[in-house]
C-alpha cells in the first residue's frame, strides 16, 4: 500500500503539503469508503490524493486482500506528501 499509492499521485505543484485520506479495501480488492480525513490547505491537491486511491482501485493495484483475513474489509488512513 505504501508503495503503490505514491505511483498514482500526480502533483507537480508545491512542495510543502499533506492530506490524509481514510478508505478502505474489500474483499476483492476495491476501494470504497474514500473520506479526506485532513485536508492540505489546496483543493487541488486534495483532490489528487483522493484520485490516486481511486485509481488505484480501480487498477488493482492492491489485489485481494489475503486468504484466512478476519473481515471483509481492511480500513486504511493514509498521508499523502508531494513526490520528492
């Protein structure tokens, strides 16, 4: 999860910010739930941070969650930082 998030942020603007997203995955390995949890101070980044969970749902990136994983969902919170 760690590394493939920061695959799909796409932010070439400035460098000094965070946003932390809550979501969770299913089962099967999609995403869903998908909440800003602290907003960076610009939309636009925060908006690129929650794409990049979308995307990388919708790519499966993080594969279905392990056999024998107590739950049918796996919530997650997740600091978003600009590349670099």
């Amino acid at each position: 999860i760690v590394l493939q998030l920061p695959r799909y942020l796409r932010w070439s603007g400035a460098p000094n910010l965070s946003a932390t997203v809550i979501f969770y995955i299913a089962s099967d390995g999609s995403v869903g739930g998908l909440r800003l949890d602290r907003q960076s101070g610009n939309f636009n980044f925060d908006l690129e941070a929650m794409s990049a969970v979308e995307q990388a749902g919708r790519r499966g990136a993080f594969g279905p969650l392990p056999e024998g994983y107590q739950g049918d969902r796996l919530w997650l919170r997740f600091t978003f930082l600009p590349p670099g």
